[in-house]
C-alpha cells in the first residue's frame, strides 16, 4: 500500500466499530448514528476557511464570475447535485454554479473509479468549463489525492481562477494547489475506507454552507425566504404563494395574480405588490439595488421588518 493512503485518517481502522458485523440492527443504526453526530463538530471547526471560501466565491460571482465543483466518485456526485439545485432554489442561471464529476455524466449513476486517477482529465475539463481568473474552482476528495481534482486544480490555478479544496484529511496533497483548503477531519469510517458515509456527509453539508451563503450574500434571500425561487412546477408554484403571503401578508388569491402578473418571479411579484409599481418599474427598482428585495423596499419608501 502507498505510505501516503496509509496515514489517512479516512483509511485507517473505527476502533469504535470492529464489532459491527456481530450486531442487531437496532446496534448497527446506533453505532453509525453515534459517529455521524461527530461530523457537524468536524465542519465547526473549519468554519474559519469555509468562510473564507464563502467571501471569495461572493465576490467573484458578484463580477461576474462562475462557480465550479469538481470530484469524483461520491465527492463530484454531492458537487453536481448542490450546483443543480441552485438552480431551482435561487433562480439563478445554469451555468453560475456548475457541478463537473470524474468520468461524466455517466459517472452520476455508474462507478467509473479509474478516472479519479487521470490528471490530465482533470485539466481538460477545467478547459473544457472555459475556467478564467474571473472563477472560482473548488475541487472535493476526502483523501485529498484524487489526481484528477488536482489536475483540476493546477490548471484552474494556472489561468488565475481562486481555488478551494474540500478535504477530510490534513495535509493533504491538494493543499498545496489550493488557495483555501477546508478539512472537515471526519476520522475513521464505520466501514472502514466507506467515505460515502462521514466525509460524504461532511461534504454536503460545507457545499450546503457555501453555496447558500453566497446565494445570501448576492440578495437571493429576504428574512429567511428564497425570494428568488422561480415557480416552475406544482410544488414550487405553492411554495411561491405561501412566501408571497408570509412576506406581503396578502392572500393565496393575490399571491397566484401578482406571480402570474410577474411571470412567476416570486421576488418581482413581492415588489410589485408592496411598492405598487408595475412589472417593469419594479424590476428596474430591484435591479438598482443589486437585487436585494429588502434595499429596494426602503429606497421607494416602504418599511421593512427586522
């Protein structure tokens, strides 16, 4: 074995767990629970450089940047899956937050392990994203030696892109191609070596993290609410409606007149309808404040509450 993987501390032995194969069901369940209730403590004590990653990708995107997840694996499937859902949450456009994986879209359901060892995979698709110094690029292993997301992270940084390494172990390889290295130190697995399990949760939960802070940071958000959620199915239109009504304080017939009359832009028909003006004056009014629902209230004069 390579000395490197052996001093993981993903790859080493749960002296916690070495009975689990002798256990009832109910004792199975409580002893993944128990570890599992160790991984929020792990991405506490990185706050520091998740925040740190959070304040560069706000003001990259702010530019006019891009943000990238690059893994493989279990690490590029939880990147692919919190970029999609920006999507729907923040209504933003497809290609803000981008979500690449080791092996393609084919990889999403089926294991295509060799291609995490493929550095030169990695870089071209950095090139193929037609990554620039305007991007950030944040690269997702739990060893945090997955030669393709380092390859990946040597040529974002070659063309000037910030770069960021979500990792589970320290000292980890990709450290030393990353401007920021967030390690959720997660320990051994229940299984040992299963990081689908404690680092694949501590890897959902630090994207969940950044992707919603900057989602915050760039006005996508009023109070607690995703103002900015595009009703685009049954469920989201009801969404939609009930926003509106918590924040507008109108009724279920007012909120489904004004999302129609705003094309189903649930922040639009909530400026709409608070300040009075039309689709176009409101639009034009929240696009003078960057966007942000609660600044654009107070400039055409109505209050807010805290």
């Amino acid at each position: 074995m390579d000395s490197y993987y052996a001093y993981l501390e993903t790859e080493k032995v749960n002296q916690e767990t070495t009975h689990i194969d002798q256990c009832s069901t109910r004792e199975i369940l409580q002893l993944i629970n128990r570890e599992d209730a160790s991984v929020a403590k792990a991405v506490n004590r990185a706050l520091p450089q998740i925040a740190a990653a959070v304040d560069t990708a706000y003001l990259a995107l702010k530019r006019g940047g891009h943000l990238l997840y690059i893994g493989a694996g279990t690490s590029g499937r939880l990147g692919v899956l919190d970029a999609s859902e920006c999507v729907p949450t923040f209504g933003v456009e497809p290609d803000l937050v981008q979500g690449c994986i080791a092996g393609g879209d084919r990889a999403l359901r089926t294991a295509i392990e060799g291609c995490e060892d493929d550095a030169a995979l990695g870089k071209m698709q950095i090139a193929g994203c037609g990554v620039t110094a305007k991007d950030v690029v944040v690269g997702i292993s739990a060893s945090g030696s997955a030669p393709f997301v380092i390859g990946a992270l040597s040529e974002a940084r070659k063309r000037g892109a910030a770069t960021v390494a979500v990792v589970n172990n320290v000292y980890s390889r990709m450290k030393e191609v990353s401007d920021i290295c967030i390690e959720a130190v997660t320990g051994p697995e229940v299984i040992s070596g299963s990081t689908r399990m404690k680092a694949g949760t501590a890897q959902k939960m630090i994207l969940n993290m950044l992707s919603t802070a900057v989602m915050i940071k760039l006005g996508k958000v009023y109070g607690n609410m995703m103002v900015d959620l595009k009703a685009s199915n049954k469920k989201l239109e009801d969404r939609a409606e009930r926003i509106f009504c918590s924040v507008t304080g109108r009724s279920m017939e007012e909120a489904q007149r004004y999302l129609e009359a705003s094309g189903k832009d649930t922040k639009l028909a909530i400026m709409m309808c608070l300040s009075g003006l039309g689709r176009e004056e409101a639009k034009d009014a929240l696009d003078g404040c960057g966007g942000f629902l609660r600044n654009a209230l107070v400039r055409t004069g109505i209050k807010c509450g805290d």
